[in-house]
C-alpha cells in the first residue's frame, strides 16, 4: 500500500460501540449503525456524501430498503467471522 496508494484492502470499515451494543459498517459513500445484533434497538444509515455530519436518518425511507437489507445481511456475515475466528478463545 505504501507503494501503490490505489491499492484497496477492503470495502468496508467494521467498528463496534459496547457500551451502546452498537456495529457500525461505513462503506465509501454510507455508514450504517445498528443497535443489537438484531437491530431491535434501532438503525441509522447515513449518506456521507450528501450528509456528512450525519444529520439526516435515511434507514426508514422506503427508497433504501434494499440497502439496509444488504447492510443487515453483511454485518450478520461479519459477526460470524468474527466469532469464528482462530484464536480460540
């Protein structure tokens, strides 16, 4: 990566808040906040680009259901591999 800034290592940053049992996934143009694993205390997906102190909650807004379903299904898929990990603990 030092040598080729273009170089991609991922598509998505993974983050976690436990105090609030949040995950949030930011892709280049949405972040996505989920509250519980099964989101039953809430969601959040914002636009970064035209939004981006994230004043504006778009994840009710029919016109992004899908993406909200792709960002539910990718976090689902990261938590499994993060507990299924080799450390072994």
């Amino acid at each position: 990566m030092l040598d080729d800034p273009t170089t991609k290592v991922r598509d998505t940053a993974f983050s976690v808040a436990p105090a609030r049992k949040g995950f949030l996934l930011r892709e280049d143009r949405y972040a996505y906040i989920q509250y519980k694993e099964d989101a039953s205390a809430g969601i959040e997906l914002f636009d970064t680009f035209k939004d981006p102190l994230q004043y504006t909650n778009l994840a009710q807004q029919p016109e992004h259901k899908d993406l909200v379903a792709r960002f539910k299904v990718k976090l689902a898929a990261k938590l499994v591999d993060l507990r299924n990990n080799d450390l072994k603990q």
